[in-house]
C-alpha cells in the first residue's frame, strides 16, 4: 500500500526546512526570549506570569506583517472576552454555585462565542482564558487576569514588531517563481497535446492526468499570490518592489482562465479523435494545422509577460489559429465536425487571456 505524499516524512522535510520558515522559526524564538525578558518590566503586570509575554509572541507571528498585525489584535480581544467571562463565573461560584458547573458553563459559552468569525483567531481563546481565570485565578482573580491580558498584549506586540523590523517577510519573489512555473507547466501540456495531435496518438487519458495535476498546482499557485499580496501591506520592503502590485494576480487571472480553456480542449481533443473514423472527420491537412495552432499557443503561454515578446507570440498564434479555422471552413457542411471547432474556441480564450500582457502602455515587466 502507497502511502499518500501528505505522509511522506520527505515532504514534511521539504516544507518546514525552507529559507521562509527557517527566518520565521528564528525571528519567532529571538521575539519570545526577548518578550520573556522584559515582561517583568511590564506595567500592571506580576512579574510571576512573565511566561505568557512568549506566548503573545507565538500567537501573534505569522508569514506576513499584516497577519500578525490583525492576527494578535484579534487574540487579545478573544483574550479579553475570555477573561472576562471568566471573571463572570468566579463571581458566580463565589454565590455557591459548584466549581463543576462553572466549568462547563465557561466552556460551553466559550466554544459558542467561537462562532464569531469577526473574532478571527481570537474565537481559539475565549474558551481557554475563561477557562484559565477560572481554575487558575486563586486568591488573586484580579491580578491574575489583568496580568494574564496585558502580559499577552505585550508578547504580541514584541511579536509585531519584530516582525516588521527584522527582514519583514516579502512573498512577491516566491509568488512570481510559483506563477512562472504555472505558466511553463500549461505550456508543456500544450505541446504535449500538440505532438500527440501531430503523431495521431493523442492520449485522453494522459491529457487528463496533466489537466487534473494542473487543477492542484493552480489552487496552490493562487495561496502563494494571495499570501504575496498581503505581505505587501504595512511592509516597507513592499513599498520598494520593482514589480507591480497587481502584476502577480493579472498574471494569476491569465494563468486561470488558460488553464480552464486547456482543460476544454483537452476534452474537445478526446471527442474528436475517438473511434475509427478520425481521417474522415479531420482531414489530414486539418489535423496538422490544429498541431501547430496548439504549439503556437504553447509557444505564446510560455512567454514571459513582457509586452514586446508577447506581442510577436500573440500574432503568431492568433495567425496560426486562423489557419486551421479557414481549412475547417474549406470543409462541406456536414463534413465539419463540432469538437474541432469547440478546438478552436479554446485556444481563442488562452489566446484572449494572454492578450493584456501584449499592451505597450501597461506596466508587465516580469521575469
């Protein structure tokens, strides 16, 4: 039995040693050991609960500063609605109430105000600090939930602003990388198809195993944009980027729409070369057209965003494209089969996607 590549240990290693991780696990600690040492510092605070100044850190450090930023406000207020409520039930135990009872009521209105999606990742703390206060209050409710609450905020704060000052993280580079190996992937599954085409041993189901590995990357291509966007907020390396702001998600939106077409004439490509009477449906001459408007599509897929080059790529291709049309109209009437046209039409829309990046006026430079 195969194990799945989510179990792989060889993954897990890939995915936590990377350069991101490796500043972000060193920022994080140097942030907790620094929030640990000054906690005792800290106004209104008991220097005996300095150990949740690192815990601040934790919850409030994230691959972007704009995370952090919203992340560790949203866990304090979670925070304070918890320590609140928990403060609530002491008083309520004070009355008689069993300690029991108690317990299950800040549970259970605690896991209830998780349902709050405006709380954010603060919904995870209501519960725990009601339930800390509780249990953890002793004599000294108060003081514990005061320096509970502000020796947290201080941790996030640490945490913020490390994280804005040490090599504030940049997602600009990788998210270009991740699109540019998106675009080659499309592209070699054009020429694939193209080939296939050329040769009359076209796979449907070999295109279909490359069109479905393309869904997957796609979707993890579209994190990795998302993730790049937000690094940019409240970053003063973002203010410097050469690339354009919006370049990575019209590079995305263009990289969508041709995978979806891809995907159509994939399934265009398997209708109309199935059964034995392709020749007949195809012509030859058809046939060897269609292999090369797909290669000029590739050719033009795999060029990189830049309005010159693409330019050239998109006048080839859209020449080619009506080069085969034109022999598919050369065709009797009822001699011109749908898929070939459905074909045709794909190729159209990785061909119109393609065209905003051929735009002199529009700011695309991109490697």
């Amino acid at each position: 039995m195969i194990a799945p590549a989510a179990l792989d240990p060889r993954r897990w290693w890939s995915d936590a040693i990377t350069a991101d991780r490796l500043l972000l696990a060193a920022k994080t600690a140097a942030a907790a050991a620094l929030a640990w040492y000054l906690a005792p510092l800290v106004p209104l605070a008991q220097s005996e609960y300095s150990y949740y100044a690192p815990l601040g850190v934790l919850v409030s450090m994230y691959p972007t500063v704009a995370r952090s930023a919203s992340s560790g406000a949203q866990a304090v207020v979670g925070l304070a609605l918890g320590i609140g409520l928990g403060l609530v039930s002491l008083a309520v135990v004070a009355t008689g109430l069993p300690r029991i009872v108690a317990v299950a009521a800040v549970i259970l209105i605690g896991v209830l105000l998780a349902g709050v999606r405006a709380l954010g990742v603060g919904r995870d703390w209501v519960a725990i600090a009601g339930l800390f206060v509780l249990l953890l209050g002793g004599a000294d409710p108060d003081g514990y939930s005061v320096s509970y609450l502000v020796t947290m905020a201080f941790g996030v704060v640490v945490g913020v602003v490390v994280n804005l000052l040490v090599v504030p993280p940049l997602r600009v580079e990788k998210a270009d990388g991740r699109l540019s190996q998106l675009r080659d992937a499309l592209g070699q599954a054009l020429r694939a198809m193209s080939s296939s085409i050329a040769g009359r041993a076209f796979d449907p189901e070999a295109a279909d195993r490359a069109t479905a590995a393309l869904e997957g990357t796609l979707v993890e291509v579209r994190e990795e944009v998302d993730l790049a966007d937000e690094s940019r907020r409240y970053n003063p390396r973002g203010r410097r980027a050469k690339t354009p702001r919006d370049l990575g998600r019209r590079r995305l939106d263009a990289l969508t729409g041709t995978a979806d077409a891809t995907r159509e004439l994939a399934a265009a490509l398997a209708r109309l070369t199935a059964g034995p009477d392709v020749d007949a449906r195809l012509p030859a001459e058809a046939r060897r057209l269609l292999a090369d408007a797909i290669d000029a599509v590739s050719r033009l897929v795999t060029t990189p965003p830049e309005p010159v080059a693409t330019t050239d790529q998109l006048r080839e291709a859209e020449e080619s494209l009506t080069r085969y049309t034109g022999s598919l109209r050369s065709l009797d009437a009822h001699e011109e089969p749908l898929d070939a046209w459905e074909a045709a039409v794909s190729l159209r829309r990785v061909i119109a996607a393609c065209g905003p990046f051929s735009d002199p006026d529009a700011d695309t430079a991109a490697r």
